[in-house]
C-alpha cells in the first residue's frame, strides 16, 4: 500500500506501508477518501512547526469510511462516512481526566506526532471517530479545521454585543470567522493580501476588513470608536504579528493566539497591565466541537461550498504542495483525493 511521507523539511517520497491488521478491541481501520492540507502541513514542510517529527507520514484533516470495527465498537459500524478527530489523548492524565482532551500531556496528533492519513487504509481509536449520515467526504475533511477556529472562539467567549478582531485570513483565521459570527459579535478581519479580505467580504458576508498596511491601527480605531477589540484572535503563527496583536485588545479585552510559532514572542508590561488583558493559548479542538460543527453543517449553518479551492489526486500531491504555499495561487483550501 502506498503512502507520501514527509522525510524530512521539503523533502516528500511515495513509501510502501503494510495494510493494516483486524482492528483490535476499541479500534476501527478506516479508508481514506479525502484529505485537508493546512498550515501544520505547510509549516512542517518548512520545517518551522515545533510540535512535527520526522519523518512523517502528513494528514490530520480527513474524510473517511469505515471498513472494520474491532470487538466493542457500537457507535460506528463498517460503510459509515466520518471525520476524525486527530488528537489521541492518553485518557488518564491530569488533563484527560478534566476534559481537556485537546491539550493531553501524552498528546499526539496524527500526521504530526504520528503518522497521519495520505495512505488508503489506518487504524484509529474509535472513540475518534465521527459520524455523519449527510456530509459528503469534502465537507467531513473540513471539520477539523473548522474545530480549530470553534475551539479558539469558545476561549474567548465573545458576547453579541462585543468585537471580535480576527487577524489572519487564511484557513483557521477562516474557522475562527465562521464562530464569531455564529456568536452574533461585530467580526473584523485584518490581513496584510487584498485578495483573501476580498474573499471574507464577498465569500463570507464580512462587513469589516482591515488591510494591515501601516495604517490598520487607526482604521480599527476609527471603527471601534477608540475602544479596540473585545477579543482578538491571531491566527498568523507570526511572531511579530502576535506581538503587536496586543496593540488592538480593549481595555480588560481577551488576546488569543490560536497560530503557533517557535520564534520568542515578548510583551509589553504598561500596555497588558493598564488594560488588564487575558491571555489565551488554544490549541486543536474538543470532541463535543466536532460533534457541533458536524450539525451546523449538516442544518446549513454553516457553508462549506467557498472554502475548498484546489483539488489533486494522490499522484499530484508532491508536485502541487509547493505551489499551494504561494499567496498567487489564491489556495484558501487545497484537499487530496485518495480514491
């Protein structure tokens, strides 16, 4: 069975892995059909994701079918079409037993820490595995990506009548959109490319956009009135744009960083201090997210149909990937189709 491995930082090859066995008690082996390419997989490409290991085999947003059930397993049975919830919690340490799944102290999170879904056929946990009746295997790729931006926005809590400044049009920055709206919060977005505001405004329904161009300081200012942003969500994984995202929180505002980087990020003490911000880190997703986004798919909630703009097969992956980190090829969401 083929499957892309991620030998080392831009170095992709085509290996023969073994098919996976019966699965075991609380197992099932799942046949992929599509996968998401997001910015782990770019960053770990690059070799700028602190959390990769090497080498690897990528994919952590999947769409798949179930084709064995181990001893045990009643939620899903063999022909169900799921996503997966990619993070596999030990279940038993300090973090596990609170709930905080999503940041388990034994975390691995498949393509990253594991070996992950660009191959036809895997064992996961079962308990990870989520069903839906209605979604096609595109939609149930985007789940985790979408988690991602829900987790991120449950953080910060936003109120209806608050703002909530996301910076960072790109795939989670997307995610994170898609919540503050749902929360009915004024949703501003800044980025540095035109063209992915331009798609948050006609795309998403964005009223407000902020090209970072040496003057969003004052555009967020005059739009808010002078009072900033209740919650502010980088979504950039830059160290510099993380830093300066402090700039925009109000006064006992809430800072999020959802993108992750592994340059130093410094603060300012006067500035957090005197508007007694909360700091968050969020990190991936919690099994009742998928269990929510999956709904508000599937109720139309929630509009699929913009985000998924470059498809390729198997075989075109390694050739395409690098062109899909390029800002002109205008990838929002670029998905592989295992079939």
């Amino acid at each position: 069975m083929k499957a892309i491995q991620l030998e080392r930082p831009e170095v992709f090859r085509v290996i023969d892995v073994p098919e996976p066995p019966s699965p075991a008690a609380g197992d099932a082996v799942v046949r992929v059909h599509r996968v998401g390419i997001c910015g782990t997989d770019f960053s770990g490409y690059l070799g700028k994701m602190p959390f990769f290991s090497y080498p690897r085999i990528p994919g952590h947003e999947l769409g798949v079918e179930v084709v064995a059930v181990g001893p045990g397993v009643t939620h899903v049975k063999v022909g169900d079409r799921c996503s997966i919830e990619p993070y596999i919690n030990c279940q038993k340490c300090y973090s596990c037993i609170r709930g905080h799944t999503n940041c388990c102290m034994n975390h691995q999170t498949l393509g990253v820490h594991c070996d992950g879904g660009l191959q036809r056929l895997f064992t996961i946990p079962a308990r990870k595995l989520h069903v839906s009746k209605t979604l096609t295997y595109d939609q149930l790729a985007l789940v985790e990506t979408l988690g991602i931006g829900c987790h991120a926005i449950n953080r910060a809590a936003p109120k209806p009548t608050e703002t909530v400044l996301v910076i960072g049009a790109g795939p989670i920055g997307l995610s994170a959109i898609e919540f503050a709206k749902l929360t009915g919060a004024r949703t501003v977005v800044m980025d540095i490319n035109e063209q992915r505001l331009a798609f948050c405004r006609d795309r998403m329904g964005i009223k407000h956009t902020i090209r970072a161009d040496g003057t969003e300081a004052k555009q967020l200012e005059d739009l808010t009135h002078g009072n900033w942003a209740d919650v502010v969500v980088d979504a950039t994984g830059n160290n510099k744009s993380m830093v300066n995202a402090m700039n925009y929180v109000a006064f006992a505002g809430k800072l999020v960083f959802v993108g992750i980087t592994s340059q130093e990020i410094t603060f300012t003490q006067p500035l957090m201090h005197r508007r007694e911000m909360s700091f968050l880190a969020s990190r991936n997703a919690v099994s009742a997210d998928f269990a929510r986004i999956i709904q508000l798919i599937e109720a139309g909630h929630i509009d699929t149909k913009p985000w998924i703009t470059h498809h390729a097969g198997f075989g075109e992956m390694i050739e395409l990937f690098p062109k899909w980190m390029k800002p002109e090829t205008g990838v929002i969401k670029a998905v592989v189709e295992i079939d």
